[in-house]
C-alpha cells in the first residue's frame, strides 16, 4: 500500500481545482468535469479517512465510494443528456446569461 | 437491441456463421481457462456460448479456415515482422537525422476480399514502415502510408504469407 | 405488521414505477396501487409509535455499528404522513396534467412514484451513508420532474439545481467519510454516543451542514429555488416547495439535534438563526417585486423555510414543536397555493400578475384555495400557520430573545404584504374584465385538490392537541429537558 | 538475483526502450500519420517485450497466458485504432467524396 | 532487487508517458491528440501489469484486460466526429 | 523510495491532468485530459490498495465516460455550436482564494483524518469476522449485498431514475438535429467487435463470478457488458430504435425489481427485511443487477449521444 499521506494532498489539491473549475468554467461540460474531479478528491479521503484493515483499506469506505461512482456516473450522464437539450432549447451551453423569471409559462 | 443488422440475421443461420460461433466459442473456453483454470467450467462454457451467440448475432465475423500448422508458421513470421517493424521505427525516431522520406502508396491487393483483405489492412500497420490509412475500390486497393518508399515490400511479403495460410492467392487477371 | 408496513411504504411505489416502465399499459392500476394503499400502510406505524414511542428495525438482519437501520419515531412518523398526504393530493392534481395512460404521463409518473418513495425511504433511515443515496435519488428524481416537460426555462433552472444539488452532495459525503473514520460506524445515534466534541468532528458536521443547507436552498445558498420551483411543472412545484427542500432540512435537524446532541455550539447555532432570519427577510423582499404568481410563491418558500432554522438559537422544547409545525403546515400551505397557481396558468396560459385582474370570477375555487393557504403562510388566525408563528413567538418570549420575537412578528407582515398584493390584484384590480380571456377550464377535481390542501393547512389550526402530543413525545434528547 | 530474474529484467529494460522510441517518435514526427508508425509498432513491442518479462518473472502459466491475451488484445486494439485514426487524418485533408489514392 | 526494479520500470514508463502528454498541448490537429489517448492506454496497461506483479495484486491484471478491450471505444468515438468539427483549434 | 516516486507522479499527472481538464482553451483536449485523469485515477486506487475501485473507475473511466463526453460534444457541434466551447472562463477575482481556501480546509481535515489515532473501523472489523459465514472471499461485495443492501438497492434506483429522466429529455421535443453520425465503415471495425464483443461478456461474467471471492462485482461487469453495448452502438449496429423493446426494458428493470422482490420475501417467513435467503439470491441479483446496470448504462449513452443511425450509405 502507498503513502496514503501523498494522496491525501492530491484529494486536497484535486478540490481545489475542482472548485475553482467550478466557479471559472462557464460551459456546462467543464463545470462536470471539476464536480466529478472534485468527487474523486472526496472519495480518496473517503478510502483514506478510515483506518486501514489488514493492510488494505477498510472495505465499508471502499463500498461506499463503489456506490458514490456509480451515482456520480448516473448523474454526470443525466447533466450531459440534460446539457445537450438546453443546447438544443436554447443553444447555449452555460449558465451565465439568463432571466429566468421572465417567461411566461412556468 | 433486439433486432438489428438485416443483413446479418436475414443470412442467419448459414454454415459460415455456425463455424464462427464454433471457432469463438472454443476461444473463449480456453479464454475461460486462462483467467480461472478448470474450477469454474460449469459457469464457463455456458458464459463461452452466450458470448458466442450474442458475437455471432451483433458482431459476426468470417470463420478462419482450419490450417493449424500454416497459422503456427504465420504467428512466428508476424512476431518476426513486428518486431522488425518495432526496430524499425524506434530506430529512425531515434536516429538523429530522422531518416524518413514518408509518402501514400497505393496497393493492389491481390488477396480476396473478406477476412484475408482484413486481415492484411489491420496487420499492415504493425509491419515496418507501413501503416494502413484506407481501403478503396471495394478493398481491392489500400492506401498505405509508408515510412521509406521501399517499406510497401513488406506489405507484399505479408500478403503472400496470408496467400499461403489462406489457400490458393487470387490469380492475377 | 410494522416492519411489513414500513417496508411496503417504501418498495410499493418503487415497483409500482417498475411496472409502468416494464408495461405501459398498466400504468393507471399501478399509480393507484402505488400511491392509494400508502395511508393504510401508514396505520399500523402510527399505532406503534403511539404505544412504543420509537420503532427501529435492523434491515437484513445486521444492526447498527455496520448494517442499515431504520427508525421511527414521531418525527419521522409526521414526515411519513406529510409526505404521503400532500403526495396522494397533488398526485390527484397531477393525474389531470399528466394522465396516466398518456405519453406525457408514462414519463412523469415512473419519476413521481420514485421520488415518493424515496423521500419515505429518506425519512425512515439513520444511517448517514444510506441518507446520502436516498437524497441523491430524492434529488435526480426531483430535477428530472422539473425537466420533463423540456421547457427552456425549467431546463435552464433544473440544470443550475443539479450542479448545486451535486456540490452539496459531495460536502455531505466528505462529512459522512470523515465521520466513518472517526466511530467506524454510520449510524447517527450511535455516532452520537460514540463521538467526542473535537475540531474533526465539528468539521465534518459543519461540511455536511453546509451541503443540505444548499440543498434546502437556504439564504444565501437558495439561488437554485425560485427558478427551479417556478418553472417546475405545477404539481412538481407542489411537491419541491411541500416536502422535497424540507427533508435536507429534518436531515439538519436530525445531525444538530440528535447526533450533534451533546456538543455545545451557540454560535453556530446563532449563525444558523442569523440564516434564517436573512431568509425570511430576503425571501419576503424577494417576493414582494416577482412580476409572475408562480416565482412569487417560490420566493415565499424561501422566506418561510427561514423559520424552520430559527429552531437553533431557540433550541428549546416550545422552538422545536414550532418549527416541526411550521414544516406540516407550511408543506399544505404552499402546495395548495402552487396547485392552485397551476390551475390559473393552465386556464389562462399565463401567471403575470398583471394579466391575473378579475381571474377570481372565473375560477373562484382556485383563487379561494390560494387565499386560504395565504391565510396560513401569513399566519392569521386560526390556521396551521398562525400555531406555528404562535409558538414561535411564545418561544422567543420565553427566552426573551426580542430579536427573534420582533423577526417572526415582522415575516408575517411581511408574507401579509406579499400575499395582499396578489389578492389585491386578482379581486380588485380596476381592469377586471382582462382575466375573462381564460382560454381552459381546468378540471375540477384539480381545484378540490389545491382546495382540499388549503383547507388542510387551516384545519392544523384547530386540530393541533393530538399532533402537538407527538411532537411532544419524541422531542430530541438534548431538548427535552429544556 | 536468479538468472530468470535477470532475463526478465532485460526484457523489462528492452521494453523500456522500445516505449522510449515510441514517444519520442510521437514527439519528434513531422506528421499524425508517421507518428501513428512510431506509436503502433514501438509501444506493442514494448507492451510485448514487458509482457514477456513478467511472464518470466511469475513463471506461472496462468500469468502467462492473461498477460499473452492481453497483449493480443492490445495488438487488436492498436491496429484498428492506428486505422481509423489514420483514415480520420487522410479525410480530413482530401474531402471525403474524393475516391483513390492521390 | 526486483521490488526496487519494478517500479522502477513503471516509473519510468510514467515519465515517458507525461513526455509523451506533450503532444496533446502540441496539437496540432484533433488527431494529435487522440494519439495521446492512446499512447496513455498502452502505457498504462505495462503500469499496471508492473504493479500487479510488484503489489501481488493479480486483480490488477484484470484491470489491465479491460483497459485494452476497452481502449477502442475512444477511438471509435472519436471517428464518429464529424469532420468539420476539428476546427476549434487547428 | 521508488515507490514513492511513482506515487508522486501519479499525484503529479493527476494534478496537472486534473488542471489541464478545466482549464485548458478547446473542449475537446478538456476531454481527452478528463478521459486519462479518470484513467489515472484507476493507477491511483490501485496504489491505494483498492483494486475493486480501481476496476470500476478503468470500466467507467476507459469506456464509458469518454465516450459519454465525445458524444455529447459531438452533438453540441452537430447542433451547430460554434462560439461556446471557446467560451471565455469567467473572470472571478474570488475564485482563487476560494479554491486555494477549500483546497487548505480539505487537506487539513484529510490529514487530521489520517494521522487522528482512530481505532481500527468497527463496521469494517464486523464485515472482515463475519464474511467466512457466508461464504464471500470479497468484503466489498459483502457490504454491498449482505451488509448494507439497502444502499445498492438504490443505488440501482439512482441508475434507474437517471435514465429515466434522460429518456423523458431525449424523448420530448424535435428530434430533428440529432447528430449526423457517421459510422465508420471498414472492415476492421467489424473484425474489432467480432473479437471484443464476444470477449467482453465472457469477462463480465467472469468479474461477476469473481466478485463473489476476489476483486469483481456487479458493477464492475455491467460496466464492462455496457462497454461492449456502447461499442455495438458506436459502430452503428444497435441504433436507438432498437432501445426501446420490451426487452430492453425488462433488463432494465431486472435489477431493482429482482432485489425488491427478493428482499421482501423474507418477511413471508418473519425474517428482516432484505435478508438474502442463500448464495443462490445472491448470484440471482448479482446476475440481474449487471444486465440492469448495462443496459441503463448503454441508454444513458444512446440518449446522452443522440445517435441515429445514418443512413447514407
């Protein structure tokens, strides 16, 4: 097993990025890209934060973060299907220009 | 997912595509027997046939003709050729003066159309100084991307070699 | 029998939404056989609460410092009935937009069942892990009810929910990893036992604190709700402003007052209030300027949701059974009014407030409902919402906390003046003729609905004894004494 | 160090070697296609070379067929992706209606 | 000796491959970049092999067969791009 | 101290891979670093000491997500999206500090975590004593189906849902400006598929019989078996048409409503709820959690990429 110590960094690293992607990216692609990094960095803390067992890591983390991915694939595939029909609705591909109390059916 | 490939099922089931399931079947027990040794034969062989099935219907491909000996000597002359061609290229990346002089050929294939076409347009790029970039003509010419204009000799050598394996070469009109 | 209920109140729905997938053609049986039988289950749950106070059960055999757990107790007995009442009544308002056996409906209801049963699922669990699966299906489940129509605006709105939704959800998990690696277990009453105060721990509550304040859309974290619960399709808004933002927020309440229950943190305490009160302020500002009934209802969620966090500074028995009562009867309130601001857009394909003049000749059931659960958010007498400022206001008095006293007094003026402005408009505005052009005619049992909600959230007033009882009964353990 | 350690060390290094090539082929090639060559032919040889090594290094059967599957299937791989990348390149410079070798 | 010459092999495979990353940042064309991809996957299927044996992890050899059955799918993928679609930064 | 060295680069590629993903000026290279950085993460999980993580996110990362973003790409420029990939990043005077501030705070809280001197997880200690009695060789599998089944039933109905919302997004509206894919039509693609595809289920299976002693599982299989459905469409055999039999719908129902059914039987004969009734139930959801799950994967991807077959030649 590795020097858990450095992939700790990189989990603390890796959010940040993620966060800053988060905030600075404006298309909807990149802004899944720094929430799935971001998610990355939690699930190594996640394996990391438990004692490990025998020499490896704790299994019950481990089998969370197996179901933290598959959520975190579901919902990344539902945002680019959701992503490409507001491209389609409205031709834009981010957030940033709107108002959306203006229309008039809700 | 259920139907597809018209062209597939409407020929289905035919004796080339039965040796197919056969041949991918027999691969993939002995894939089976590769990753788990003999203890889980009994989930095995049936995953091994509904793999084969499911290939045969989505994805079927041609039979390969039983020359178990021709195929021996085919594999030794490929590991030789890809490493030649390995060499080959490591050494002219390496060289400092870059010796290439790179160029399209097209070439005449002489092999008939099916597998052994195929199979030559997908091996080409692992021969030295060859690299497959399309087929035109209804495959009976490919476009090859060559490393040294002499390069396209290898691509001959390998379709003989095929030639043999597969039978009778295509008389030349 | 309870275990047995319990477990049909979550799986029913979930195969009954099988079923409509697997076979369209069954998708009317299977929406009633989904969603009718729930109040019959909820029977013998009540029963046993009643008599034993609290209900846990093991699920597959393993219990707490590994397996999965469910626990009843009063709390989470009234969001089960909350759920499942305002889910079935708006499901019958829902059944007139979305028919069942139609295309329209084929898509719509497979979502609703699932986030039905999930928000049930939700409210049972205590274990922290399998909380986070449940609000990240409460979550999909409720964005894609908000998409599926595929209107710009709500596409634009549930897009901007789900990326929030998922940053909140990653916080919350980092919290629960942290937790795991302290106790070894994800139980959060045995968390409670196991856990001593320290910076760690505080942490990582703070994180997960932080991710469900987003995602009960919290001042200054709501800027999601408005768009989202204003373009929703309108039971889907119903049901979002109801009983979807309150579950991160019984989540919060279960991590501050039953996991968190021995840990001493006034401030944060203070500083959730602070939240509160900003939202309640912002929310009603907020609402007062909307030009669209329907975004004018969703700014009011905001503003009322802020009551519900007032529960910590006022951390007290009298606080808690406030807030608990804020929840039951703001949910009927609001999904009343939504239904009913559905009814009007349905009839006259806008809700401009400008173009809504007169709309109460035309439509008086609807615009009668509106007013009654306007009645319970502004918190007259003798509606749900009137008990539960009440006992907020009683609270604040208790502990002479005047700020919070002149906050509550002051929201409800507040919601009054947002609220009048909209009747004011409807019923007295000088060019009533212009609401006459009402192109549809909603169907009646769409109005009863919103009705039947309205009248809900006024009668909480009168029959408040045996709810109060129970909340009473399963106050938080740091509480009760207080 | 036993003398299989050391054969397959060599192997392992010859790997290494061919990988090396392979990129710096990819770096130094003037265009996709001549990098296509360096990246198909050094890497597989390289995948092969390794391959072998650690087949000798765990001298177990098993092992070695896995790592001869996964080779093969890597060869595959190479092949067809060398192919359509390749064929992608040539497409995008001639216009596509365009029938025959230039 | 070979707990040390493992790794030190998939380091240096490692190190040839963030050289060879170059090549995505270099362009120029969408297909340069494809060839990184690839490059990444063979690379990175010798790592894991090297680690399956070093960690005695034989489960990281069958990491190793999906990522080869696998690796096509990109560029299968990437074929599929219609043409006009490269321009962004050639 | 090689080791070390090798971890570090993995950290370092991550990082940088990580930055060029968000960062960098095309979209399309943002997926590419995206694609390796998922791969890399599967290095990662392998140092860590989790292969049964590092499979899934090689199944996930290799496959299926890189095809997702390609296709969804190719669908924005398809539906003529000409100047917003380009977008310029917004300019944000607060974005670093934030970045920087809960990068420090998830570092400090990571490494409080790591060096607290916790004892050893007790739910973990419980799932290592008691697997022996069931018969598993693979704890994670353990947790997943005996231990804590409730959250893998819904993990399945997350699946499920998002499809169903995908589906509900993909099915409303004009469809008109659907992607003009084009397939590619050489032979060696069908001599690609005729290899793999057969391969790639008889892995599935395999990873599926493992997981129950070794590292494997139901996710790891669907995942693999959705690599193959994703392969089938992307070369243009299975085109979304044909997503929508009975059947398909049934595979994706299989899962959850096996795992349902199942976990309700128990409390016929006064048991607790989603007590697995043996090792046959076990296989039994096992086997239909991995159709479920690849065939709501290879949905989510027909949906996500819109893809028609095209039939122009």
């Amino acid at each position: 097993m590795a020097d858990l110590g450095l992939y700790v960094f990189a989990a603390a690293l890796l959010f940040g990025i993620g966060v800053y992607g988060l905030i600075v990216a404006r298309h909807l692609m990149r802004k899944l890209f720094a929430i799935n990094i971001m998610g990355n960095a939690i699930f190594i803390l996640m394996v990391t934060a438990a004692r490990p067992l025998d020499g490896a890591p704790d299994p019950v983390p481990q089998a969370l973060v197996l179901t933290g991915i598959v959520i975190a694939v579901s919902a990344t595939a539902f945002a680019l299907a959701l992503m490409v029909r507001l491209h389609r609705e409205t031709g834009q591909v981010s957030l940033s220009a709107d108002n959306e109390s203006g229309g008039d059916d809700g | 997912m259920v139907t597809k490939n018209a062209h597939q099922l409407g020929t289905w089931p035919t004796a080339k595509s039965l040796a197919w399931c056969g041949q991918v079947f027999v691969a993939l027990t002995l894939v089976w027997i590769a990753l788990n040794g003999f203890e889980g034969l009994y989930a095995g062989v049936p995953a091994a046939f509904a793999a084969a099935a499911l290939g045969t219907l989505y994805a079927r491909g041609q039979p390969y003709p039983w020359h178990p000996l021709r195929w021996l000597v085919f594999a030794g002359f490929f590991l030789l050729e890809s490493v030649k061609g390995g060499t080959d290229v490591a050494w002219r990346a390496l060289h400092p003066a870059l010796k290439i002089e790179p160029e399209f050929q097209p070439y005449d294939i002489e092999l008939p159309p099916g597998l052994p076409t195929t199979l030559l347009t997908s091996l080409v790029s692992l021969l030295p100084g060859t690299l497959s970039v399309r087929l035109f003509e209804h495959e009976h010419v490919l476009n090859v991307h060559a490393l040294t204009p002499s390069a396209i000799d290898s691509v001959r050598r390998l379709e003989r070699m095929l030639g043999w394996v597969f039978g009778a070469p295509r008389p030349n009109p | 029998m309870t275990a047995e209920a319990l477990s049909l109140i979550v799986f029913l729905p979930l195969l009954a939404a099988c079923v409509i997938v697997a076979a369209p053609g069954l998708s009317a049986l299977s929406v009633r056989l989904g969603l009718i039988p729930l109040p019959l289950l909820l029977l013998a749950p009540t029963l046993e609460v009643l008599d034993q106070g609290t209900y846990r059960m093991a699920l597959a055999g393993h219990n707490s410092p590994l397996g999965i757990e469910w626990a009843l107790d009063p709390l989470s007995l009234l969001m089960l009935w909350l759920n499942t009442g305002i889910t079935i009544l708006v499901s019958l308002h829902a059944s007139y937009g979305f028919p069942p056996a139609s295309e329209a409906g084929r898509r719509f209801w497979p979502l609703w069942l699932i986030l039905f049963a999930s928000m049930n699922a939700l409210v049972l669990s205590a274990d922290l892990f399998n909380l986070y699966v449940t609000l990240e299906l409460v979550t999909l489940a409720a964005i894609g009810l908000i998409t599926v129509e595929g209107k710009p605006l709500a596409l634009r709105a549930g897009m901007r929910y789900l990326l929030l939704a998922l940053l909140a959800s990653l916080l919350y998990l980092l919290g629960v990893g942290l937790l795991y690696g302290q106790t070894g277990t994800l139980d959060l009453y045995l968390i409670a036992e196991r856990i001593e105060i320290s910076w760690l721990p505080v942490t990582a509550l703070s994180l997960m604190i932080v991710g469900l304040l987003i995602k009960s859309a919290i001042f200054p974290l709501h800027a999601w709700l408005p768009a989202a619960h204003g373009n929703a399709p309108g039971p889907v808004s119903a049901i979002l402003s109801a009983v979807v933002v309150k579950v991160s927020v019984y989540m919060i309440w279960r991590l501050w007052f039953w996991t968190a229950a021995d840990w001493d943190l006034e401030a944060v305490a203070l500083l959730l209030g602070l939240l509160g009160g900003a939202a309640i302020l912002y929310g009603s500002l907020a609402a007062l300027v909307q030009v669209r009934l329907k975004m004018i209802i969703a700014y009011s969620t905001v503003a009322q949701l802020g009551y519900l966090l007032l529960v910590f500074p006022l951390a007290g028995n009298l606080a808690f059974k406030a807030a608990v009562y804020q929840m039951l009867s703001h949910g009927l309130a609001k999904a009343a009014m939504f239904l009913a601001a559905a009814n009007i857009l349905h009839a006259i394909g806008t809700d401009r407030l400008r173009r809504l003049a007169g709309i109460d000749q035309r439509m008086p059931l609807d615009v009668f409902a509106l007013a009654l659960a306007g009645v319970s958010i502004m918190g007259l007498p003798p509606s749900g919402g009137f008990l539960a400022k009440w006992l907020f206001l009683e609270a604040a008095w208790e502990q002479q906390a005047w700020g919070w006293l002149v906050l509550v007094a002051f929201g409800g003026l507040l919601a009054a003046a947002y609220l009048f402005r909209v009747l004011a408009v409807v019923c007295l505005h000088p060019r009533r003729r212009l609401g006459q052009r009402s192109r549809r005619r909603s169907p009646t049992p769409a109005s009863w609905a919103a009705l039947l909600l309205a009248i809900g959230a006024i009668l909480a007033g009168f029959f408040s004894a045996p709810v109060l009882d129970l909340i009473t009964a399963g106050l938080p353990p740091g509480l009760g004494s207080r | 160090m036993s003398v299989e350690e050391g054969i397959a060390l060599l192997f392992l290094l010859a790997g290494c070697a061919f990988y090396l090539a392979g990129t710096i082929g990819l770096l130094r090639f003037p265009d996709v296609f001549c990098r296509l060559h360096a990246l198909t032919k050094a890497d597989n040889v390289g995948l092969g070379l390794v391959c072998v090594g650690l087949a000798l290094l765990s001298g177990q059967a098993r092992v070695a067929s896995m790592l001869l599957l996964i080779w093969l299937v890597g060869l595959l791989a190479a092949t067809v992706s060398a192919h359509l990348i390749a064929r992608h390149a040539y497409e995008r410079d001639a216009p596509p209606e365009h029938e025959g070798p230039s | 000796m070979m707990d040390v010459a493992l790794p030190a092999v998939a380091v240096f495979l490692l190190l040839n491959l963030v050289a060879g990353m170059l090549r995505v940042y270099r362009g120029p064309t969408l297909a340069d970049r494809m060839l990184a991809a690839l490059l990444f996957s063979t690379t990175t299927v010798a790592i894991l092999l090297l680690m399956a044996e070093w960690m005695a992890m034989p489960a990281l050899r069958h990491v190793a067969l999906l990522f080869v059955m696998l690796a096509s799918i990109l560029s299968l993928a990437f074929v599929g791009l219609p043409r006009d679609a490269d321009e962004e930064d050639t | 101290m090689m080791a070390l060295l090798l971890d570090g680069l993995i950290v370092l590629a991550l990082v940088s891979l990580a930055v060029q993903a968000i960062s960098g000026r095309s979209l399309f290279r943002g997926i590419i670093h995206f694609v390796v950085f998922g791969l890399t993460m599967a290095l990662a999980w392998a140092r860590i000491g989790a292969p049964d993580l590092a499979m899934a996110e090689a199944a996930i990362g290799a496959g299926l997500t890189g095809a997702l973003m390609m296709v969804a790409y190719r669908r924005l420029v398809a539906q003529g999206d000409n100047h917003s990939p380009r977008a310029p990043a917004q300019k944000s005077r607060l974005a670093i500090p934030i970045a920087v501030g809960s990068g420090l705070l998830v570092g400090v809280i990571g490494l409080g975590a790591l060096l607290a001197d916790n004892p050893p997880g007790e739910a973990g200690l419980i799932v290592l004593e008691t697997l022996p009695e069931y018969g598993l060789g693979n704890a994670i599998t353990g947790v997943l189906l005996l231990f804590r089944g409730l959250d893998t039933l819904l993990e399945i109905a997350v699946l499920l849902t998002a499809l169903l919302a995908a589906r509900a997004l993909a099915g409303t509206g004009d469809s008109s400006a659907t992607a003009r894919t084009q397939h590619p039509e050489t032979p060696l693609v069908g001599a690609l598929l005729a290899v793999v595809i057969p391969l790639t289920i008889l892995v599935a299976v395999h990873l599926l019989r493992a997981g129950t002693h070794e590292t494997g599982g139901a996710f790891q299989a669907g995942a693999v078996l959705a690599a193959a459905g994703v392969l089938l469409v992307l070369s243009g055999r299975v085109s979304r048409t044909d997503t929508a039999g009975p059947l398909v719908r049934l595979g994706i129902l299989a899962g959850l409503s096996a795992f349902i059914l199942i976990g309700l039987m128990p409390l016929l004969y006064g048991e607790a709820l989603l007590t697995l009734p043996g090792m046959w139930s076990i296989y039994l959801i096992e086997t239909a959690m991995m159709v479920s799950i690849a065939a709501a994967l290879i949905l989510l991807f027909a949906d996500a990429g819109g893809l028609k077959r095209d039939r122009r030649g």
